[in-house]
C-alpha cells in the first residue's frame, strides 16, 4: 500500500513539474456541484446557469445543480459564495453587477472582487437591448431622448434592481443623452418584464438573453441594441451607435468564478470542460439566440476583462454621480 501511494504521489509531482493539471479524487468533489446564480429565475444568468449545467451534468457523471440566491442586484450571491470552501463544490455564475458595478457602488462590499475569487472562464457577453412596451408612441432612440426632454424625469425605465446592468446602462443613456428619466428598480428581470408587459413601466435597458423571447412573441418591442456591434441573433436591430450614440457599450456578461483559494488544477478542468461546452453546436446556438458571444478562452483573459469592466464603469458611477441606497 505504501509503495502504491508513494508512486502515485510521484506521479502527481511529475504531472506537476509537466504542468499538466492532474486532478485525484480527493480534490474533486464527490457531491453535486452546486452553480450558484444571483438572480431568480427567468433571467438570463438563470437562463445561461442551466445551459452550462446541464452539460457538464453529462460530461461530469455528477449532479451539477442551480441555485438560485437573488438579492442585491447578485451581491448577495457574490458574497455567499466567497465564503464557501474553495474545494470546486460551490461557483457563481459571476455577473457584471457582482464583478464589476458593485465595486465601485457599494462602499460597503464585503469582498475583493481580486481577492476573494477565482476567475474560471468568461461564459459570454450580451447586449443589452433597448426594449418598449408596444402601447408606446416613441419608437425610436431619437424619439424617446425628445421624451425625456419635453418631460424630464417622468418617463419611466426598469432595471433589475438598484445598481445592475440595466439601471448603469440607464445612467449611461443619460450622460450621453443630456436627459432626465424615471428609474424603477425591480427584484431581478422576471418581475420586470412582467411590469413592462403589462404596462406599468415603458422601457428598460433589459439584458438580452431575458428580453429575447418577448421580443420574438411580439410582447415588447426592440428599440435599439447596445454593443457597437449588432448580435448575431438580432441582426435586424440597430445599434446605440447607429441612433446617434457615439461609442455606446453597455453590456451584460457572465462567467464562472470560484471562492479565492480555488485549486488551480480544479480551475483549469472546469475552464477546459467549459470551453468544451461553449463550442457545441447546440450550445453555440442557444448563446446566439440570447445574443451572448466572445465566450471561452482562457482564465487570464477573463481576469484581464473583469479589470477593464472595473475600470469603465467607476467612471460612469463617478460622472453620472450614481448613488445606491444600501
């Protein structure tokens, strides 16, 4: 028995000189692995969470669940998750509200976004589409910033909570646009979209892997899409940019990330397992339709996107002198 494990232990030091990540059984987990998303669901992280879950239940041989923890705009789930046992059991699908708005909204974050987690793999990146509920007279960009100005402050757009992707892309909307509008923070995009259905509300920068469906029934209407692009799944929106909206970017993205002292060999198998994922023709399609692309690669190149984000949006928080009420 000895000899046994000696050997497996040189073989473990020599995968490791190799720089071949080996994984043994103790340090992947035997339970279920628990993709822990920040919202409820019927958002697009949720929408997204599953997706990725349900392949790697197949790949794995092993119960990949999603749990879903909303509150804070996807802090709350952040902040769980940092303090879980780094042994791979419990990642988040981290989300631009969590890595990169929150830090620079919320003095009193209780994480490092550096520090406390490990970034795996960045899922994908989304634009957000500029949606209105049908009964709206003001149709277009250019008609809905003559709104905001002949009635400042009382045309009214949705987010899914205070400090989320669709209320900074709303305060980015009014910097550039010199206007006033109503924001309506909701408890996620679910109740959100119900609201703007139904009426109460009349636009939201909604994220749009959650808009995408209402948009293809005819329940809301797509106005314009925000990255300087247009998505492969709504090729006949225009952009921000293209409604006079120099270099407007907002975006939604996801990705995976892990506690802080996540194993580099358990972050290296689920980034390659992932990128595994990303690239199946089925899942490519799926992320199409939802509009989330530039996906996968490496750790590095999600690290260094998280750092950009940071950077971007401490500037439209200071700017736009963005307060949230914590």
């Amino acid at each position: 028995m000895m000899q046994r494990r000696s050997l497996i232990q040189a073989a473990g030091a020599a995968a490791a000189t190799l720089g071949v990540p080996r994984l043994f059984a103790q340090e992947w987990p035997s339970g279920p692995v628990r993709i822990v998303v920040g919202f409820p669901p019927g958002g697009g992280t949720d929408a997204l969470a599953r997706v990725v879950a349900q392949k790697l239940t197949i790949m794995w041989g092993q119960q990949v669940i999603v749990e879903n923890k909303g509150g804070v705009a996807g802090v709350l789930a952040a902040d769980y998750v940092a303090q879980q046992p780094s042994d791979g059991s419990t990642l988040l699908m981290a989300h631009i509200n969590s890595h990169a708005l929150a830090p620079s909204l919320q003095p009193k974050l209780r994480y490092n976004v550096e520090r406390d987690f490990v970034p795996i793999v960045l899922v994908g990146v989304t634009p957000n589409l500029l949606i209105a509920n049908p009964g709206q007279k003001a149709l277009s960009v250019k008609d809905i910033v003559a709104a905001c100005k002949a009635a400042p402050g009382t045309v009214s757009f949705g987010s899914a909570g205070a400090g989320s992707a669709q209320h900074l892309a709303l305060e980015m909307f009014k910097l550039q646009g010199g206007v006033d509008a109503l924001h309506v923070p909701y408890k996620g995009s679910g109740p959100l979209l119900a609201d703007l259905m139904g009426g109460q509300i009349q636009y939201s920068f909604e994220t749009m892997t959650a808009a995408t469906p209402h948009v293809k029934n005819g329940r809301v209407i797509a106005v314009a899409q925000t990255r300087t692009k247009r998505a492969k799944g709504h090729p006949n929106v225009p952009t921000m940019q293209e409604q006079g909206f120099a270099g407007f970017e907002a975006t939604t993205w996801y990705g995976l990330a892990g506690p802080g002292k996540l194993p580099p060999a358990i972050a290296q198998k689920v980034n390659r397992d992932v990128n595994t994922v990303l690239a199946m023709p089925d899942v490519q399609e799926r992320l199409d339709t939802y509009g989330a692309e530039d996906g996968g690669g490496s750790q590095d190149k999600f690290k260094q996107f998280i750092s950009t984000e940071i950077a971007k949006w401490a500037k439209v928080v200071k700017d736009g002198n963005v307060h949230v009420e914590t």
